[in-house]
C-alpha cells in the first residue's frame, strides 16, 4: 500500500517491484498453543475478520478493525505495514506489546530488536518477512487517538499482560514505536487504569517528524 504512493512522490525509487501475493505460503492464519502466527501478506481485513484472532487476541482483531479505511483494509497487509515501519502505524505497538517475533526466509527477529528508526527496520537486503508470531497474552487492549484523515495513530497505546510481565507498545509518539517501560512498571504493581495517574511522561522527542500535521511536546504528552 506504500510503495507506489511513496514512488509517485519521489520518497522512493526501485528498479524492480516483485508482486509475492501469490506465494501461498505467506498468507494466512494459524493459532497453536500459546502464539499466533499471521502470513506476510495477510490483509488488514482478513486479521479483523478472522474467528481465530478475535478468540486468542481480540485486541488485534480490532486493531486491524481500526487501519485506515475499507479500501486500505482490504489492499493493506500486516507484513508490509511492519516492513514500512511508519511511526504512527498500528501494527508496530502490538509487535511491541504481544512480544512478536518477525520470522524472514533468513532468520527470526525479536519485536524489540527488528523496529531501528523512523521508517528503518533491521532487515537486511535479501531478506523478505514470511510470518509475524505473536503470544497470546492474558490480557490486551489497543487504543489510539486517529487523524480523522488518515486513521493512522496520533497517539496509539497497546498493553498486554502476560505471564512473563506487561509490555506497552507506543506509536506515533515518537519517530519509531517503543516499549514504554515507566507505564509498564506502574501497571506490574498494579495493573489498573489508576496505577498511571502519577506517572511521568517525558515529551522528550515526541513527534517532532510530524509538525504540523501531528502533535508535540506538551500536547503529545497529555495523550500519553
């Protein structure tokens, strides 16, 4: 869903564009045990409209439920959404807060470690995402403050209990998707919508890609 807009503005230039929506292999659904796993190309419609997700994790579900509109559901897939790693994309914070694992034909990245900067992901040239894993946590939820425009994330917040601790993953906050450790630590004392009243959110580096079309500093914190 990206690469012809961000050709057509001049953000990007490729000599080759290689269609992989017709690899089986890469598209679709599977829950076992304790993850889900969701192909590459795997569209936004098919991961809100999915039994199995809205049974294991309906906080994704309902995630996807939220991307940008129909069309944009229905073209858009999580592989490429986590390839482009936009800074106020979804599906970021939920591979930060359901502890993913990015599997490529060459290798398996941990959530935390695949997401680098604005834009910017650890994956190398010849490599290509196949599947995203995701644990299922005991608890879950995703909410955001969309542009009304783009419903991409002015702020969007992901928590999610597990077993192991509570992870929060935060996008458009700032110029790439984070683990929000001081929300994490009130909410493993106590997990309750009150354990953040006193915590402190620094607006240090909050969205300063994103003026003015965005939100900054004091503003932006206030969300948080």
């Amino acid at each position: 869903m990206t690469t012809i807009p961000s050709m057509k503005l001049g953000l990007a230039s490729y000599k080759d564009i290689i269609d992989i929506k017709r690899i089986k292999k890469l598209s679709g659904i599977k829950v076992s045990g304790k993850t889900v796993t969701i192909g590459a190309t795997t569209k936004h419609s098919e991961v809100a409209s999915s039994k199995d997700v809205k049974k294991a994790i309906p906080s994704l579900a309902a995630l996807a439920e939220g991307i940008g509109d129909p069309q944009v559901r229905n073209r858009g897939t999580i592989g490429g959404s986590i390839a482009n790693n936009d800074p106020a994309a979804d599906y970021p914070s939920a591979c930060i807060a359901l502890n993913a694992t990015i599997h490529t034909n060459n290798r398996s990245i941990v959530a935390e470690k695949f997401f680098t900067g604005m834009f910017e992901t650890c994956l190398k040239s010849n490599e290509v995402i196949e599947a995203i894993e995701f644990s299922i946590p005991e608890k879950s939820s995703y909410q955001k403050l969309p542009n009304p425009a783009s419903r991409y994330a002015i702020i969007g917040v992901y928590v999610a209990k597990h077993k192991t601790g509570i992870n929060v993953g935060v996008t458009g906050a700032k110029s790439c998707v984070y683990n929000d450790k001081d929300l994490a630590g009130a909410l493993t004392k106590n997990f309750s919508s009150s354990a953040i009243d006193n915590v402190k959110i620094s607006s240090s580096g909050m969205n300063s890609i994103y003026i003015p079309l965005q939100i900054t500093g004091k503003y932006g914190e206030s969300f948080c």
